[in-house]
C-alpha cells in the first residue's frame, strides 16, 4: 500500500466530524474484508491406529 500524505487546515467542527466518521466507517469495513490468519495442515497419522 503506497503512503499517503494529507495537508490541510480544516477548522470546521461538522467538517472535521465527517471526515472522522468516513475514516471511523472506513476502517470498521476494511477489518470485515481482511484474510483470516493461516493456519498449518492437518497432521496425518495423528490418530492412525
């Protein structure tokens, strides 16, 4: 993922409240879409009699 840079000066109250509801709702939606972690294979011949 490339870096960003942000630069700006925003001193609205409701403004800045969107821009951290979008990234809040944002970032709630990237950790439903993540890979679960690996796990290793089965061990054959655990059990075998």
């Amino acid at each position: 993922m490339a870096e960003k840079l942000f630069l700006a000066c925003v001193e609205d109250p409701l403004v800045i409240r969107q821009i951290l509801d979008h990234l809040k709702t944002k970032e709630e939606a990237d950790k439903q879409t993540r890979i679960p972690p690996g796990r290793a294979p089965p061990q054959l011949g655990l059990f075998d009699a």
